[in-house]
C-alpha cells in the first residue's frame, strides 16, 4: 500500500509524517526531518525520522512509551526507505 504525499505531510494508515524541513536552519544540514504523529491526533507525537550520517540513510527515532504495530512498522520503514532513495538520488544529480 503505497503512503499518500499531500506537500509536507505524508499519510499512512494510523500514522502521518509532518515535514519540519531543515529543522535546525543550519547551513550543514541539507536533509530534511519529520515528525511522526498520530494521523486523527497530529499534537501526539510518536517520534522523528531524520538523516543518520554515520549510516547515510534516515532512521527513527521513537518517543519513549510508544508502541507500534506491524502496518505502523512497516509504513515507518517504507517512508525511510523512499525518502533514502530521494535524497541518494537527488544528491547524486547535483553532482553531476
């Protein structure tokens, strides 16, 4: 099932990712964040998605005391892995 893109926020099933842009405004950072929420409460959020360096991929980062199941699970990892491949790609074309 693929997640429906609506400009800064992404939905799943329960879940919605919030794009923060570039949170910290800093110059060094060339990726984007987000804030994972629940989709019909967007003040509760579960957690962050945001770039990992030291593996040059997104990853996420869970709130403690918040529980997930396997759909949740699976639209986390299908959104990190989309926005991976999105930024590999764009930072590949520029340069070019």
């Amino acid at each position: 099932m693929p997640l429906e893109r609506h400009g800064g926020v992404t939905l799943g099933t329960h879940i919605s990712f919030h794009n923060r842009g570039n949170y910290w405004n800093r110059k060094e950072h060339k990726t984007n964040e987000y804030d994972v929420v629940e989709k019909h409460n967007c003040r509760n959020i579960l957690g962050y998605i945001y770039w990992f360096a030291r593996w040059q991929k997104y990853v996420f980062e869970p709130n403690s005391r918040t529980v997930y199941e396997e759909t949740c699970m699976r639209e986390i990892s299908l959104f990190i892995e989309e926005e991976t491949k999105a930024h590999k790609t764009a930072s590949k074309n520029k340069r070019q």
